[in-house]
C-alpha cells in the first residue's frame, strides 16, 4: 500500500464516519420526536426472530409459483 492510498483510505473512513454519526443523531432525534423511548437496538431482529419473516416469504414465492 503507497502512501497516497493510505491517506485516501483514512479521509475515506473518516467521511464513513461521519456520516454514521449523522445517522445515529437523525435517528435520535426522530426518536424524540414521536416520543420513543427505545434504542435502535430495541428495534432491529435478531437473526432467530427472521425465521418466521423467512418462512412466510417461502410460502407466498412457493404460492405465487404455482402454475
């Protein structure tokens, strides 16, 4: 790796940064805004709790398919 790509990568992961930082900030801020008291990680799936998400998708692909 030369040293241009270097500082190419770090001024890119800094702009990566920031804008997650932006992000984490709007989300906070819409949060407060209709008055959620949850964290973002309150809201996400964990990977056991897509099973069902999956298996209903499954189902209406194996329904839309039959001819």
């Amino acid at each position: 790796m030369t040293i241009t790509s270097f500082f190419h990568w770090s001024d890119l992961l800094k702009d990566v940064q920031g804008l997650f930082f932006d992000l984490v900030a709007l989300t906070v801020a819409l949060a407060d805004k209709v008055g959620d008291d949850k964290g973002l990680a309150e809201h996400l799936k964990l990977p056991i709790q897509r099973i069902n998400d999956y298996q209903l998708l499954l189902k209406h692909h194996a329904g839309c398919n039959k001819l």
